[in-house]
C-alpha cells in the first residue's frame, strides 16, 4: 500500500501472493490499527437501500446491487512511537 498499490487485486499482483491472504493480512492490519478502513461517500448509504434515491418503495436495491456494498479507502495509518509490541519482534 505504501508504494501505491490501489485494490486488494492490485496488492496480490505486485506480491505475489494469493487474494485469500491479502484479504487476511489487511483484516491483521486493521486489528492492528495499522491501517483505517472508512466508507466513501460514493458509496450506498449506512441507512440501507430504502434511504438510496435510487432505492425501490418496499427497501430494496434499484441499482441492482446485492446490498450495501460500495468503495472503501484502507488509509495507512501513524505508527505508534515507543518500543515494538511483541508482535513484531522475530
């Protein structure tokens, strides 16, 4: 991520590594604070489908999407300064 790496695909491409480990490294890194997960405006609403303009009467999806799925933005985050916590030492 640090070297611009933009989508989870993107990040299994350039380290070889499989999409099922790149999903549960950035979940660890979450965890860890490492990394910040928010939902973009551009994205469904938080209220769900019924609140969406393009939301149908009876709540459901009229843009055809399956549920409140939209881009999110996975922001590095500071590391704390101090000693490493025992996770990082080798």
């Amino acid at each position: 991520m640090a070297q611009g790496a933009g989508t989870r695909m993107e990040i299994a491409a350039r380290t070889g590594l499989s999409g099922d480990v790149v999903d549960a490294a950035l979940e660890h890194l979450q965890r860890m604070g490492r990394i910040v997960s928010e939902q973009l405006s551009s994205g469904c609403p938080d209220e769900g489908c019924g609140t969406c303009p393009s939301g149908k009467s009876d709540g459901s999806a009229g843009c055809g999407s399956s549920g409140a799925r939209g881009p999110v933005l996975l922001r590095l985050s500071q590391r704390p300064e101090g000693p490493p916590d025992s996770a990082e030492k080798v």
